[in-house]
C-alpha cells in the first residue's frame, strides 16, 4: 500500500509539472514567422517590467541563407520593412551563419542560423521581444 501511495504521488507530481510547463509555453504570435517542417523547442519565457521575451531554438537541413530568405519575407509581410543583416562565410573555419534583426519600437526580434563545418543542420535561434 505505502508502495503505491508513492507511486501515485510522483504520477500526480509528472502530471502536475506537465501542464505547468504545457501553460508556460507561449503561443507564437501571428506577427512571428513559423519556419517549416521544424519543431522548435522553447528555451526561454521571460516576462518582466520591460516586456516579454522569448527564445525558440529548431534545427533544419536548409542552408543559413535559405532560413534568412524564409524569415527576411515572413516579417516585411508583417510591416518590418527595415531589417538589418549580417552574412559570415568563414573559409578558413567552415562557418556560415545568417543574422537578421528588426525592430518597430514595440516588437523586435532576431535571428541566427549558423552551419558549422561539416555539420548536416543548420542551428537556428529565434527570439522576439514583445516591449
């Protein structure tokens, strides 16, 4: 009996840890382009004074310059028509890596998509800020 009191207790406490971490995952704001064919994993929800901030990481098979392009038209089609860009081909280490950035005083975001040499996916990085 002490055995399955135990048992049932830690299924409780599972079940409980589920869905407080299912209600801190935030819903991907319509303004936030959804790469496709990936799963991003959450890694940061943070709420302060300054706003919101939230961290989504995803691996894909697509280049960097293939990501930056998907994003680049995702967010002008959500009125960011100035983005700022930064491209890194490093020869000698094997690198490519992608970044993009915009900003409209009340949402910004960025992200990174980096290969390393001899990698098969592409790392990405996405945050947003809602301020």
């Amino acid at each position: 009996m002490n055995f399955a009191l135990r048992l049932g207790t830690l299924a409780l406490m599972v079940c409980a840890v589920g869905a407080i971490r299912a209600a801190e995952e935030p819903k991907v704001p319509d303004w936030v382009p959804v790469f496709p064919d990936v799963k991003p994993q959450l890694i940061e929800n943070k709420k302060d004074d300054k706003g919101t901030s939230v961290i989504w990481y995803f691996a894909t098979v697509k280049s960097p310059a293939d990501v930056k392009a998907f994003y680049k038209k995702g967010f002008e089609a959500s009125g960011f028509k100035e983005q700022k860009e930064q491209s890194i081909d490093d020869k000698d280490d094997g690198v490519k890596q992608e970044n993009l950035k915009g900003d409209d005083g009340k949402r910004s975001w960025f992200i990174s998509a980096r290969l390393e040499k001899d990698a098969k996916e592409t790392q990405v990085s996405l945050v947003y800020v809602l301020k």
